[in-house]
C-alpha cells in the first residue's frame, strides 16, 4: 500500500512538535498532525491541550536522575531552539526545591545534580531567609537551590518554537486532530477529524492526556489521566518589580505539596504568580471527561487551598485579581514517559508527562524520533527504558 509519509507524529504538544522536529532534521516525509490552540476555549468543540500557558518551571534538580538527565539535556539545548526560531520562550532566573531538613528528598535532589555536573546550593533555614526575603517559609525546612540553567518556560512559545523548526526542516504540519489510528496491510492508516486521511510507515502518537481516547491504540496505554486547577495572581508592575529576583519554587511541606512561579507577563499583557499542587486527585476517565474538564475554570476548592498558601508562603503581596484555569496530567505505571512500539509494528505511543515534562520535551521528544528512525531506544544514559504497559 503506498504511503503519503514516512513518519507520521499525532499531536503537535510540547512532545510531538519536539519529535517532529527532530525526526525532519534527520529525514524527508514526516508529517505532525495537531491543532492550534483554540480561541474561544468554552465554544471548542475539539481537542485541548495543556501547554496552553506561559508558565512551567524548568530545572535539572530532582530527586530522580534519570528526570534531571531527560531536563538537562533538554534545557541544553534551548539556546540553539530559541536561536534557530527566533522565538524566546526561557527565562533564567533559577529554581529552588525546598523540603523538610530530615527528609532525603533534598539529598536525593542533591546527589542527582552532582552526577550531571550541575552546580547547586544547599541552603538552611536561615540561609533561605537570607536569599529568598520574599518568601515566608515553613518552619523546619531547607532548600537546594540551581541558579544557572533553571527558571522558568513558556511551554506555549516553545511548542510554537517547535513547530516552526520542523516546518522549517521539511515536516508537514497539519492543523486538525486525529479521531482514529490503524494498522492496514503493514502502514499505519491515521484519520483526522476533517475527513484526511493519511498513510504512514509509522506513527507515533504523542496526544498528552487524550492519548487514551478511544479508536487511537490496539490497547489503551495503562496511564491516568488527572484534572488538575491551577491559580494565577495578578500583581501589578511594582510588585513585578519588587519581586523580579524571585526564582521558581517547589515546595514540599506537612500539607503542602505546590510549584509556585514568579510573575510572568501574560498574553493579556498583565502579571502573574502562577500556583499549582492539587490537595487530591480528580481522575478523568476519558475523550469526553477531558474535554468537559478543559471548559472549566477548574476546582473552586484547589482555589482556595492555594490561596491560603500563597497568603502565607508571600504575604507581602496584594494581588489585583485571583484567577484559575484547568489543565491535566498524565501518570503511568512506572512513573516516566513511554516511549515504545503497541503491538502494531507501525504505531508507537510517546506519552507520559507524570506532570512535569514541559522542561524535558525536547529530550523526550528526541528519544521519540530516535524509537522510529532506529527501531529502539538504547544507551541513552537511563536507568530505565520507558518501555510503555498497555491495558
């Protein structure tokens, strides 16, 4: 049967725009299908995504290694995406990881970041007092604090960013979504929800949380897929001032478990301190789930719950406006992206963001392409082999 492309990549997020980025700089025929965001968010009647922000932390500190190594490379290459794009989506103004001082989050964070090279400061209580005025932290705590290659994305630019490379490099870039997937006399057979139908040699389905709609897999990738609210606070621009020096922050505390942003400067051309970090779990359980989920402002209760954070983690601060948006995560079994072949030898699913994938989608997105061009994924520097668990 013949075939319209070599390579044909579902879903055009912070994921597959990477892999199709980096599957055209290494050859001809590659296709990525996958909206553009919508403009009226409550009226879409399609698919959503959740890059659809200006804000995700961005660091190679973390407790597990082979997550500092899939940012760390990532992150090492946002100069040359920005560069060749011409499109500016990082701002380096560090991260710090605070956790209870008897905890062994914080060495394990440590320890990783010492096995890639990566300079940080183990910070006390009083020593976070020093460094970060702003912040009124827990009693008990110390931080771990990367000042250089760390801060802050916008996961909406370089998704853009992403696109345009790949177009750039000789991809084909189709602006609808995919409502099935099939193998066909040994090529993959993709239809989209504007009546195209395209022919692969493979596909790589790299849909975020919709990747477990239906009529996409031979079988449902073992992942769940969480409704997640998160909250923005207006300040104005002498706060924006006042607090430029603010890094990224993540924050584990006796019932407190959040990611808090410094203030970002948002489309509408306002500030915003961007909070996140669910009390509890809300799982949605599919295509209809999501979509509902995504016309929301999100939970009334996450709201409140992070308000009273930051009223005391910031107390200096006097927002104009309090506002909340919905997003989702998505958590496999063993806890990393799955990168790997279904039981079809034409379809393979990139999928996985266990909530904090924006910072490695380049990486991830690269180890994307190389399952295609290369049939596997090995001696890559991991611990683990993201070998994906079907239903």
């Amino acid at each position: 049967m013949a075939v319209d492309f070599k390579y044909i990549v579902v879903g055009r997020g912070l994921m597959g725009a990477a892999a199709a980025r980096h599957l055209a700089r290494r050859v001809d025929g590659v296709a990525v299908i996958g909206p553009d965001e919508p403009d009226d968010r409550k009226a879409h009647q399609g698919v959503f995504a959740s890059h659809y922000d200006e804000g995700r932390i961005t660091r190679t500190i973390d407790p597990d290694r082979n997550w500092a190594l899939l940012a760390n490379r990532s992150i090492g290459r946002y100069g040359e995406i920005a560069r060749d794009s011409g499109i500016d989506f990082y701002r380096e103004v560090g991260c710090v990881v605070v956790a209870p001082t008897e905890s062994d989050y914080l060495e394990r964070t440590r320890q990783a970041a010492i096995s890639l090279g990566v300079e940080t400061r183990l910070l006390d209580g009083a020593g976070l007092k020093a460094v970060f005025p702003f912040f009124a932290f827990p009693d008990g705590g110390a931080g771990v604090f990367e000042a250089r290659g760390a801060g802050h994305i916008s996961p909406r630019s370089l998704v853009k960013a992403q696109s345009l490379l790949a177009e750039k490099a000789g991809a084909t870039v189709i602006r609808d979504y995919v409502v099935s997937i099939r193998s066909e006399g040994g090529v993959a057979v993709v239809e989209t929800a504007g009546g195209r139908t395209c022919r692969g040699e493979k596909v790589l389905l790299a849909a975020g949380g919709f990747s477990i709609a239906e009529n996409l897999l031979p079988r449902p990738v073992a992942m769940t897929v969480y409704a997640r609210t998160v909250t923005l606070f207006e300040v104005g621009e002498a706060d924006a001032a006042r607090l430029a020096a603010m890094p990224s922050l993540i924050l584990r505390a006796p019932g407190i478990d959040i990611y808090l942003l410094p203030p970002i400067r948002y489309p509408d051309g306002k500030f915003y301190l961007k909070i996140g970090g669910d009390p509890d779990d809300l799982a949605l359980s599919g295509d209809a789930d999501m979509r509902a989920w995504f016309k929301t402002e999100g939970r009334d209760m996450v709201r409140a719950h992070l308000k009273r954070i930051v009223e005391g983690l910031v107390p200096d601060i006097v927002p104009l406006s309090i506002s909340t948006a919905a997003c989702v995560v998505s958590h496999t079994e063993s806890g990393y992206p799955m990168i790997g072949y279904t039981s079809s030898p034409e379809i393979a699913v990139l999928t996985g963001c266990a909530g904090t994938s924006a910072k490695s989608s380049d990486e991830i997105g690269r180890l994307g392409a190389e399952l295609l061009l290369s049939g596997r994924i090995d001696e890559q520097g991991y611990s683990t082999d993201f070998t994906p668990q079907f239903r």
